[in-house]
C-alpha cells in the first residue's frame, strides 16, 4: 500500500522549513498581524497579506504556509492525525501482533498490515458513514475498523497495544492503559498536550519504561513521535 500520506507532507516540507527558519520576533509579528488582517478583512484577507508581508517578511511564502496549515486539517481528516514513515511502520511490524484502538479510518493499520504486520483495529465510533466520527467526518476505511472502546485493549495481552494520536483532551490513552494487561504500548503523540492530554501521558510514564522513540514528520508547530513503552511483568513464583 502506498504512503499517500507521507508523499502529501512532502509537498509541504520546503513551506515548514521555512517557517520553523523565522527568528523569534518576525514568528511573533507573523502570527499577530495575521490573526489581525484575517479579522478585519475576512474577505479579501489572502491580497492584503500578500501586499502587507511583502514589506516585511515574504508574502508568497505567507499564503503558501496558511495552506499548507489548511492542507494539514484536510490530510488528517482524510488519511491520519500523524504522519507514518517507513521506520514507524516497521517498527508496528517489529512488535506484531498489535491491537490499536482509536484507529479512526485504519490508515495506519492498513499501512503496518500491508508491510507484515497482525494488526486489529477498534474506534468507538469507525467512520462508515458520512458525519458519525468528528475527527473523520467523510465516509469509509483504509482497513477493517470494528467498533470498540479502550477497553477492549484488556481482551487482547497477547498483542503489543498502540494508539495513534488519541483525541485532544481526552483519556481515551489512560482507558485504554489500564485496561491493557500485556507488556508493550506503542504510542504516537506528543506529551499530551495536543494528543490525549496530559495527565494521560503521565500516567503511562508513571508505569512503563520508554525503550524507543521513532521520530516522525510533524506539521508546523506539532511535536509528533512514536514512543515504545515497556511493562515489567514478573513470572509467578511456583509454590
């Protein structure tokens, strides 16, 4: 299966190199002023940008960096909050059988199950149709999604547990953690502040031991990585 995904966020590389290259006070003065101009000329705001960062940064760049943000929304409504690459989906292959849950429309699933791996994907709401999951509101799968909530991670030990940027503010990640009785997460985030949140990622620190990071692609301001977790799990003592 191809990476489409992966293709599209390359397209966009040159835009974010860009823009990550802006020194502190142009990166404040672009976001402001921006915020500004949108309000007080919603309609005819992509011509007064051009003509305003033209005397100060770059305007073309500006125009093609607030499209690569709308083309970041579209791309992982379509395919996947996080981007997968080559090293990620191995690693899914490395650690198989998987179970993910919050899987959403299966593109990381199909992409593991298409290079090796025995992967099974749950969402507590697969979008099989048009507007029944709010973070993929268009319709039908990369791969089979069954329905399912976190914890039904706790019927599955035997397989490594993954979630792939779980909901904004949401504990979909510790629901799933303390269902999951088996030894490895996979988990693709950031610190919980724009996947999950917070207090979640703590809590799977708190029990398990980082073993690996794969760094992934990440759009403009989004801190995005796979972290392997590892729980100790102590053979019984024979009596």
């Amino acid at each position: 299966m191809e990476n489409k995904l992966f293709k599209l966020y390359q397209k966009e590389s040159e835009v974010f190199e860009w823009f990550e290259g802006l020194d502190h006070e142009p990166l404040r003065r672009l976001l402001v002023a921006t915020w500004q101009i949108m309000l007080w000329n919603p309609n005819r705001w992509p011509e007064t940008l051009v003509k305003f960062y033209g005397h100060m940064i770059d305007g073309p760049r500006v125009m093609n960096f607030l499209r690569s943000l709308q083309s970041r929304l579209d791309c992982s409504e379509m395919y996947s909050w996080a981007v997968p690459n080559e090293e990620a989906i191995q690693a899914l292959v490395e650690y198989s059988p998987v179970v993910e849950i919050g899987a959403g429309r299966g593109y990381w699933a199909a992409l593991a199950a298409a290079a090796g791996a025995d992967i099974l994907a749950f969402d507590a709401q697969p979008p099989v149709k048009a507007g029944v999951n709010s973070w993929h509101r268009q319709p039908g799968t990369f791969f089979s999604v069954a329905q399912g909530l976190p914890e039904i991670a706790g019927l599955h030990p035997d397989r490594s547990l993954f979630l792939c940027w779980p909901p904004w503010n949401s504990d979909v990640l510790s629901q799933a953690v303390r269902s999951y009785t088996g030894k490895t997460v996979i988990y693709v985030g950031d610190d919980g502040h724009g996947a999950g949140n917070p207090q979640s990622y703590a809590e799977l620190a708190a029990g398990m031991t980082k073993t690996r990071v794969v760094n992934l692609p990440r759009w403009p301001g989004v801190e995005c990585r796979m972290e392997v977790w590892q729980r100790a799990i102590w053979p019984r003592m024979s009596s």
